[in-house]
C-alpha cells in the first residue's frame, strides 16, 4: 500500500503570522519545515550581492536556476530591501518554474512536510492533504509588523509599515502568475483577534480532522 505524502500547506499574506504558525505545527508534528518565501528573498539577495538589478528577469532566473538553498543566510534575508527584491523576482514565471522542483520534493520528505508561502495550496502541491489560508486584517498585521521592527530598533511609523504591507498585497495578489489567493478547499484562518497559541490550537484542530492517524507522529 502506497502512502500518500502528508503535506501541509499553509499560505497568506506578508505578516499573517503564517511563518510562526508553520514553524509551531511543525515542531509539534515533527514534520520537515520549508518558508518558500526565504526562497525568494535568498534569490533577491544573491542579486544584490552580484550587483544585478532585481527587475533583470534572464539575470534573475540564472540566479534562481544556480541558487545554493543550503547556503542562505536567514539573518540577512529580512531587511526591506530585500523584501522589495524578493517580491519582483517572484512576479517572474522563470523564477518560480526555477524552484518548483525543489519545494516539491522538499514537500514530499517523509513522514510529512509544512510549506508555508502564497501559491503552495494551489499551484505547489495542490494535492496537499490540509490547506490552511492565514489572514489577518491588514491593521492587525501592520501593527505585528511594526513591533517587530521597533523591537528591532528600526526607525518606523505604523502608518509607513501599514502602507508597505496594503503595497505588498496587492503585488502579490495582482500579479499574474502563482497570485496570492486561497484554495478553493483551503481552510480560512483569521489571526486578527487570536493570539500564536489560540491559532496554533485552531490550526492543529482542522489538521487532526483530517491526517490520518500515523504511528511516526507525535
Ligand atoms: O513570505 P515572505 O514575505 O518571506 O515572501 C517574500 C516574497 O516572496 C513576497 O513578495 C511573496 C513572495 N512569495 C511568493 O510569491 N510565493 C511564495 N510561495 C512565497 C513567497
């Protein structure tokens, strides 16, 4: 008997607190664990660093087909910039094909994979087993946001950081390939008014509905 792959897709919007829930769910099922996003964000940087221009998509599309996913830096992927580049690069078909291998065999590692980024229910493993869409109104997100950034002793206002995140949704959810938008049997997850562990329950909750009991899993 053939087992199918249990995976986990979770998608949302920049600061839905999908990562942080991902990574949670991940850790409890002891399931591998992807960000695409940091995929996008590596191709951005490894642009920069050669001095090539984000918006060049031949440029673009070598560095995705080349990119060294072990070798990526975390701690310098989440800088503004860089979340800027990230975003051009993934509007780029070239880009995306580039990694799509990649994510999904990463995705069908046993026992089980977590994805979290925009197009993983619909266009990256549209068999996922459980879908889950991660929203939050784009106040509550720009404010999570904000804190963070403060916390990191960056010079913002929520108003700028609210703007940045209203600007970034409507890129990812306008442009025309992989657009950020659930599953049409994506589970709808509204972080607004619950807090990490509220939606950790919530999430764990539609997940035990629907995987299948698994002796490997804790
Ligand atoms: O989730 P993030 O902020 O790290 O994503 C960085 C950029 O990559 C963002 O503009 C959306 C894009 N992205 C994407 O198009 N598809 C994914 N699966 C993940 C991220």
């Amino acid at each position: 008997m053939t087992t199918d792959p249990q995976i986990i897709a979770v998608d949302g919007p920049a600061a839905s607190g999908k990562g942080t829930l991902a990574r949670a769910l991940a850790a409890h099922l002891g399931f591998h664990y992807l960000d695409t996003g940091a995929l996008y964000r590596a191709v951005g940087l490894a642009m920069l660093d050669a001095g090539l221009d984000p918006h060049h998509e031949a440029n673009a599309v070598k560095t995705a087909e080349i990119l060294d996913i072990d070798g990526i830096d975390d701690a310098r992927l989440r800088t503004d910039q860089i979340s800027e580049a990230a975003s051009i690069v993934a509007a780029m078909p070239g880009v995306r094909a580039a990694i799509l291998d990649f994510q999904r065999s990463f995705a069908n590692k046993p026992p089980g994979a977590i994805l979290d980024g925009r197009d993983i229910g619909t266009v990256v493993c549209p068999a996922a087993l459980v879908k889950l869409y991660v929203s939050a109104s784009p106040q509550t997100r720009a404010n999570r946001r904000f804190l963070e950034l403060k916390a990191r002793g960056e010079d913002v206002t929520e108003a700028g950081v609210l703007a940045d995140v209203v600007a970034r949704d409507a890129r990812d959810a306008n442009r025309a390939h992989s657009p950020l938008k659930p599953a049409e049997d994506a589970h709808l997850l509204d972080t607004s008014n619950l807090s990490i562990e509220a939606a950790f329950r919530a999430a764990l909750d539609v997940i035990e509905q629907i995987l299948p009991p698994d002796a490997d899993r804790r």
